[in-house]
C-alpha cells in the first residue's frame, strides 16, 4: 500500500522517481480502510532531506500511512523556507489534543551541547510527555534516542573522544523480538555522533531491552518491551549518499574530518559508496508499522487506554526478567 502525505511536499516527487507511489490526499480519503497516523517531529535543519529519507522508509509497508509533521516553536529554522514549514508544519500546540498511532522524533545536530542548553528542550521534554499517553509507539532517532533515554531514565550521554561517523556492524541481540523479526546476525548501521549513551547506566534498566548493539558504536536499538518506546541511536534512514554529503561538506569548511568508516570503497572519498544498510533499514521500518498495526486500536480515542493496558502486560514480563 501507499504512503498519503501532503500534496506539494518536495519528498513526494523525489519518492515517485524511485518508483515509490504516494497517493494525493484527496484519492487516500476515498479509500475504505483506516491509515495508520503518524507525525514527525523534524528537528534536523535540513527538514526536506529529512522527510524524504524517512517517508522512503515508511513508505516500503504494505500499510497505509498518513504523516504529519510536527516542529518546536522555540527554535527558528534556518536552513529551509519559512514558506516550506507553514505549509507542512505545525507546532505542538495543533496536535495535544489528538492522538496518534506511532511517532518518529529525528536526531538534531547539538549532542555536543548539555541538553538543557538546546533551546527548545523544555518544549521537546513537554512533546515527550505528551507522547507517553498520546501516542501508541514513539520511535527516538540518534540525538533523539539520547534525548529520551535521558529525560525518561535519566541515563546520561557520554562525549566520545572523537565523532562516530561511519558505517559500523551491528550484532543481533535478541532473533526472536519482532522489531528484528527477520534480521541477520551481523547487520550495519551508519552513525553520525559525538556523543554515546552510558551503557552501564543502561544495564539498570530491565524494562529497556537491548535488540541490537556494534562492538565500536555500542547499544545501537533498543525497546521497551512493549514496543511504546523505541531507540535508534543510528541514523538507518540515511541515503547511500548522506555520510558523503556530511563528510565535503565539513573538509570543504576546513573543518576537522575523518573519511567515515567502513563507507567509502579503499577509504577512497572519491568513489561511489557502497550501500550496506537498506534491507535492515527497510526491516525494521516495516517490522515497527506491523507492530502498530497489529495494536492500535480502530479509534484513535482509544490508544490511551491501550498504552495503559501494554503498559500492564510489560511490567509484569519485567518483573519475571528481573526475579
């Protein structure tokens, strides 16, 4: 099934170039079936790379999917249109009163800053909260992972002594979770990071369970094992190109870079790189909307009292891990 987002949005083009079909609004709200809901809370500044990445994503399950897009109110955008975000963007405050069937918050370029400094932290921790009741499984990408895992555990980032940038293996923790339903034993993820969360603080944490993790890159998924929450301390939504892009861009500024590892063929950035992650990216993107599907309710006003009742059915696996 196709992806439904906005009429107009830049990705839309991008996606039916790759063959990929995106309904128009008007032709989706024809059909007879319910579409998951999902919203984006987009805090890259590169919003429209962004959105296309993900709706690429999204959009290789057989599902029905409606996107919108959420940004903060306390950070100004500079880096796309103003006209671009009133378009297809609306803060918070459009969208507490609704609920939602999953959620994606991306990762945001200021992991080298304490959280608090990021200026619209309090509003991000309000979004979170706000998720907790409202949204039935809220996927956290990179910073975002190490956002939540801090405002919600209060598991603490750790600075690397150098940025993680590159494309690092993965091993599979747990075969038998259905968000790795299908995974294999060794997978790649790219990483793009200064900082890392503490996986000793982790390790305190039983409801958080540990689905897959690099040997250099460290605990790389993570769930709560009702899916409500999910970490992905990578970025599996880049394209084959991203790293590439990240890499001139900073050696064109003269800043301090690395060739990202494990990326370009013989280390050479001149060569095309080779694209190692798209079938675990495309799998755990299809394995996160089937959970949903397979949970939510038919009406949305019900998801909160789901939320609840997964909640409960959580705890007490925790506890049997724990005992």
């Amino acid at each position: 099934m196709p992806i439904n987002i906005p009429d107009g949005l830049p990705a839309k083009k991008v996606l039916r170039q790759e063959r990929i079909f995106a309904l128009e609004e008007e032709v989706a709200g024809q059909q007879q079936i319910r579409p998951l809901n999902l919203v984006i809370l987009n805090l890259m500044p590169t919003k429209i790379e962004t959105e296309t990445q993900i709706l690429r994503l999204i959009s290789k399950s057989p599902l029905q999917v409606s996107c919108d897009f959420m940004r903060v109110s306390t950070h100004e955008s500079t880096h796309v249109s103003q006209d671009h975000l009133v378009k297809f963007y609306d803060c918070f405050e459009a969208y507490e009163d609704k609920n939602y069937d999953g959620m994606i918050i991306t990762g945001a370029p200021v992991e080298q800053l304490p959280y608090e400094a990021v200026d619209y932290w309090d509003e991000l921790c309000r979004i979170i909260d706000w998720s907790q009741e409202h949204v039935l499984s809220t996927m956290y990408l990179c910073w975002g992972a190490l956002a939540g895992l801090w405002h919600l555990y209060r598991i603490p980032k750790r600075q690397l002594p150098a940025k993680l940038f590159g494309v690092f293996p993965q091993r599979l923790c747990d075969e038998y979770s259905f968000l790795t339903n299908g995974f294999d034993e060794m997978h790649n993820m790219p990483h793009s990071r200064h900082a890392a969360i503490d996986a000793g603080e982790l390790a305190n944490h039983p409801e958080l369970h540990v689905l897959s993790e690099g040997f250099s890159s460290g605990p790389s998924l993570i769930a709560t094992r009702d899916f409500h929450e999910v970490y992905v301390t990578g970025h599996y939504e880049y394209g084959r190109d991203t790293l590439g892009d990240e890499y001139w861009r900073d050696f064109k500024r003269g800043l301090p870079i690395r060739v990202p590892q494990n990326y370009f063929p013989d280390d050479d950035p001149e060569r095309q790189p080779i694209f190692t992650w798209r079938a675990h990216a495309n799998l755990l993107y299809r394995n996160w909307l089937n959970w949903v599907y397979q949970m939510t309710p038919y009406d949305r006003a019900d998801i909160p009292a789901q939320i609840r009742t997964l909640k409960a059915d959580s705890d007490g696996m925790v506890d049997k891990f724990e005992a």
